[in-house]
C-alpha cells in the first residue's frame, strides 16, 4: 500500500514541485534583479523512521533552490533535525511551512492518511 501512496500520490506531486522550482528559479535567473535571499533553517524531524528522512531529505535536496546540508543525531531530549538551505528564504515562517508541507506528503506517503 506504501509503494501505491509513493507512486500515485507522492511522485505527481513531487514531480510538480520540482516543475515549479525549476521554473522560479530560471525566472529569477533570467530577468535582471535576483531575488534571492539566502537563508538556512532548522527542520526538526520528531519521530520520523530513517526511510522517512532519506525520502524527505532526498527530496528536499532535488528541488531546486533548496539543499540539505546535514541531519543532526537525536541528542538526548533534543530531537533529530535537518539544516536546510533555501535560496528564497527573505520569509523565514514560508519556507518552514513549505517544509512542513513537504513532510506531511512524506508522512501521508509513508503512513498513510489525508493529512496533507
């Protein structure tokens, strides 16, 4: 049921996002003022499974504009987390969210259920 979730489900839409930061990217490149704004951020990773990470670290990676620079291990009470690197990062609370909404498809993917 997973494998179905990953390739109907998370695939299309990964695939559009890719389609639509390709395409701000080029447009950014193309047209004279750049609009990128540099930026790392801090993504917690709670209780997610190592397949669940590599899914979602691997993703975030292959978009354009945005990178993966490492996972920090679980240290003590402090959750996993990934540092992430995003070119059009001027609004700090929209690129968590874009995040957040990336790990939500990874999760409704992986586990299952509408929360998207």
């Amino acid at each position: 049921m997973m494998l179905l979730r990953l390739v109907f489900g998370y695939a299309p839409w990964l695939a559009w996002q890719l389609t639509v930061s390709v395409a701000r990217l080029a447009a950014d490149v193309c047209t004279p003022g750049s609009t990128q704004r540099p930026r790392i951020v801090k993504l917690p990773l709670g209780d997610l499974t190592d397949l669940e990470v590599t899914l979602l670290t691997s993703s975030i990676t292959i978009t354009p504009g945005t990178l993966v620079l490492g996972v920090s291990p679980q240290d003590g009470p402090e959750p996993r987390a990934s540092f992430v690197q995003s070119l059009f990062g001027e609004d700090e609370g929209a690129v968590h969210a874009d995040l957040e909404g990336m790990r939500a498809r990874v999760l409704a993917a992986t586990r299952g259920g509408g929360d998207r």
